[in-house]
C-alpha cells in the first residue's frame, strides 16, 4: 500500500517518499551537498540504479528464456556487487552499492550473487492482498482441502530408511510413522536439525546445507493508546494509512497497518521495526526489552514525543534466527553457488521417495516460491509411480512449469 504522506528517513532528514522516489539528491549523499557519492548517482533515486543493473537481463529475457537463462548462468560467478561494479553498461563505484542498498533495506547484501539479485527484484510486485485475519487463514483453508489433518507440535526428530519394506520412517516427539514419500518443507537451516544420517543423503547436497547463506530478520510490533500516524492534527496534516518507511536508523523499516484504516477510538499496533539485512546484528545480543527501548528510540527520533507519550508498553518481538521451527528467515545465494548448489538442492533423495520442497526453490521465501516447490515435488512423484494419466490431468489443471536450472 502506498499514499502520498509516506517518508523516509536517512542522513537526519525526513522526505515524504513522492519526493525521495524522485531524481534530487534528497538526502544529501552526493559530494556537491556533503556527502561522498559521485553526484550523478546522488541525483537518481536508488531504484532507478537497481533497475539500470537489470536492462540487459530483461533484454535478452525478452529475445527468449533461453538467452535470458543463458545470461544469467553466464555471471553467476559474479556477486551483485562486481556485476554492478565491473559491466561498462554500469561501472557503479562500490559506495554506490552500498548506498542503493542503504536506502532500500538491503544493507550487506552486496555479496548475494547476481542470479540471486535478479530473482529477487524481478519477482518484487506493487500489487499485494490483504488478508484479514491473517495469512494462517490461507494455511487453514488450504488444511481443509485435505484428508488428514495436519498434526501440530509433532517436531520431527529422525527420518529413516527401512529398506526391507522400501518405507521411510518419520520420528517425531509423539512416535513414529511410515510413508511410501515424505516431501519436506523446512528451511534448510532447520533440516540440519533433523537425524538423517541413515539416509546416506548426497555429499554435495549436505555440504551444500552448510554453505548457503540466509538471512537473519527481527520484528518488533509496539502497541500505541491510539493510531496516532493516522490523525491529521499530531501528523502536521500528514497522516500516514498503511505502506512502509525507510530509514538509516536500526529500525530499517516501519510498517504502518493497512487494516480498520480510519479507526479514531482503535488502539494501534505498529511494526516499528522489520530488519533482514546486516542491520540485524545490532539487536541480536540485546534483551527483548532493549530491542524495544532501540526501537522506540528511532521512532522517537523520527516521530517526535508522540511516540513515548501513545506507547501502551505492550510490545511483541519475532527473532527468526532464534525460531526453532526457522532459525533463519530467507536464503540467499553468493556468487556461483546457483550453478554450484541449486540443482542439487531441489533433486529428490531415496531413488525418487525423500523430496525436498522448500524455500529454495525459486523466488525464495515467498508463497509462490513455495507453490513451485510443491508443484515439482507432486510431480516428481507421479513420475517415480508412472502415474501417466495422472501426471497429465495434473499439468492439464496447473500447467507445464520447469526449473529455470
């Protein structure tokens, strides 16, 4: 969601974003104003520069996948950074790519390969729906679709090979079961936490467990006595409904609710801070509670007193590198790990049994990432049955998709 008093906020000065999105070097980043940066990049809004590293891929996209695939593979071996800083179509200065990284919440990831850097940003969409109630409505409709039902707080400890009955066995802290195919879903970072050495899985597949990266990612939701960025009088007739700023502060990103809009006798719950870049470290040794003196102190800082004065002291903080269910919040691959890794990580184990759907599959850690995951896992096992007719009623119904690898 997006409206015309949204901001931004980086270098001490707050922008409403119509005007950051815009070419002017707002903030004062370019060397004429103070800064550092070469001034023609200063001029330009960082995603104007996000979008120029992505011409030519688009370009030979447009020709065919096959040269667009081509393309890719072809600077895998290159990080996002020595793409930009190395194509003649681009040569942006290092300090550029931090900047651009800076300003749109993607700090330290100038190491994220540039397959990766497409991938991400060409799958990056204007249009989102709003769930109300939350996106587990989509997890329970989905459940009663099914048969079975799923079976909550079953951690599972082991999976086994029975090879005389060509079972897998599933180990949770509840018993056992058997399965004819287990189809796993976890991040890799919680798929190590899993016993599977009877499983005798591919050295390159574990090795690859080990080495890809993901990123860390802290949430902390504040609850206000009123939704105070809404009203017009203590916003300086700027209220803000719904949509996200940025900012250089800790914070990273404050989103702002797109639901009951308006409300002038609701209490207001704010994401004061989403962070998934290096910026993340800085609240990783803190206590719960000094994440949110941190978190208050930047919207103080960008808000003004309002903040400490409608704060109800009723806070919520997500830390996805200290989930045991994720221990991480989303993978990202460095320079040559795509050709290395990728097509390793998505290929089934157990002559065809053990199928890994998980948040690799691409764009990762999204909802149609994971629709691809379970798209390919269903139909690798109608394929390992020889379940023509039902492989072709399958693609009938959701189509032919292929791995871009």
């Amino acid at each position: 969601m997006n409206n015309d008093n949204l901001i931004d906020y980086f270098n001490g000065k707050k922008v409403l974003r119509k005007h950051s999105a815009t070419d002017g070097d707002w903030f004062g980043f370019g060397v004429e104003n103070g800064g550092y940066l070469p001034q023609k990049f200063a001029e330009k809004p960082p995603l104007h520069w996000v979008n120029k590293s992505l011409e030519k891929i688009k370009k030979e996209f447009a020709v065919s996948k096959h040269n667009g695939y081509r393309y890719l593979l072809k600077h895998d071996n290159q990080s996002f950074l020595e793409y930009c800083s190395k194509e003649p179509h681009l040569f942006y200065p290092p300090e550029v790519v931090d900047w651009v990284q800076l300003r749109t919440a993607k700090l330290g990831l100038d190491t994220r390969g540039f397959v990766d850097h497409y991938f991400y940003e060409n799958f990056l969409t204007s249009e989102f729906f709003t769930i109300e109630g939350g996106l587990t409505k989509i997890i329970k409709a989905l459940e009663s679709l099914l048969k079975a039902k799923a079976k909550l707080r079953h951690r599972v400890i082991a999976i086994k090979f029975l090879g005389f009955e060509r079972k897998l066995e599933i180990v949770t802290n509840r018993g056992r079961k058997f399965y004819d195919y287990v189809i796993l879903t976890p991040t890799l970072k919680a798929i190590q936490s899993i016993d599977m050495k009877s499983l005798h899985l591919s050295l390159k597949k574990r090795v690859a467990f080990e080495v890809i990266n993901y990123l860390d990612g802290i949430k902390i939701a504040l609850q206000f006595k009123s939704r105070f960025w809404e009203n017009e009088k203590t916003m300086n007739g700027k209220p803000i409904f719904g949509g996200q700023a940025f900012t250089d502060l800790p914070a990273t990103t404050i989103v702002f609710p797109s639901t009951h809009l308006g409300c002038t006798d609701c209490r207001g719950v704010l994401l004061a801070t989403y962070t998934h870049d290096r910026r993340t470290k800085e609240f990783d040794f803190l206590s719960d509670s000094d994440k949110v003196k941190l978190a208050l102190k930047n919207m103080r800082e960008i808000f003004g007193d309002i903040v400490i004065e409608q704060y109800t002291g009723n806070y919520y903080v997500k830390s996805w590198q200290n989930d045991e269910l994720f221990r991480a919040i989303s993978p990202y691959f460095d320079a040559g790990q795509f050709s290395s890794y990728y097509r390793e990580l998505r290929k089934p184990e157990m002559n065809g049994r053990l199928h890994f759907a998980n948040d690799i599959a691409i764009p990762h850690g999204s909802s149609s990432g994971s629709v691809n995951a379970a798209y390919f896992a269903i139909e690798g096992i109608l394929k390992n049955e020889n379940l023509s007719k039902k492989l072709n009623e399958f693609r009938s119904k959701w189509g032919v998709e292929r791995e871009f690898i």
